[in-house]
C-alpha cells in the first residue's frame, strides 16, 4: 500500500512513500510525522541526538547511498534545521 507521496519524516527528511517506511506509536499504530528509522514504539531510535550529529549521520547515509559528499553537505544543511523535530529543540 502506498501513501501520497508527500510525507517526509520530521525527524531526518526521509520521503515515506509505502505504510512500512512510517514510525509506530507506543500501541503499535502508524506515526504520520516520523519515519521507522527514527521513530519506533512512540520514541526517537536516537535519544539525544544532536541536530549537528543528524546532519552528520544524515551525511554519511547519503554517500553510502552514492550521493556525492557535497550535495550530501548541502541538502542536509539545508533540510534538517527546518524539521519539526528540530525547529522544537
């Protein structure tokens, strides 16, 4: 099943475009605002994460993914800071 295309997770920008990319709620219902890889049984996966260490590790994901270091830099500059989990922090 998939979604409208337009959900990215507020926690690391990830589009979530089928039902098994959302988060889960403490009773195991879908979270609209995150991601699995962030968010999982109603907590972040990465308590106390930093908003610079995301942008970090958002870095590394991107390369192993192929994505030259640069544009890696520039998108995870520019998305992460306007994330709700952020823009909150």
């Amino acid at each position: 099943m998939k979604t409208s295309g337009n959900n990215r997770c507020q926690s690391c920008g990830m589009p979530m475009n089928q039902l098994s990319d959302f988060g889960t709620n403490k009773d195991d219902s879908i979270n609209t605002e995150y991601c699995i890889y962030c968010y999982k049984k109603g907590d972040f996966t990465d308590p106390g994460i930093t908003m610079e260490q995301k942008i970090a590790k958002n870095i590394r994901i991107a390369e192993k993914m192929g994505m030259p270091r640069e544009d890696a830099i520039a998108l995870a500059n520019a998305t992460i800071p306007k994330l709700k989990r952020w823009k909150e922090s």
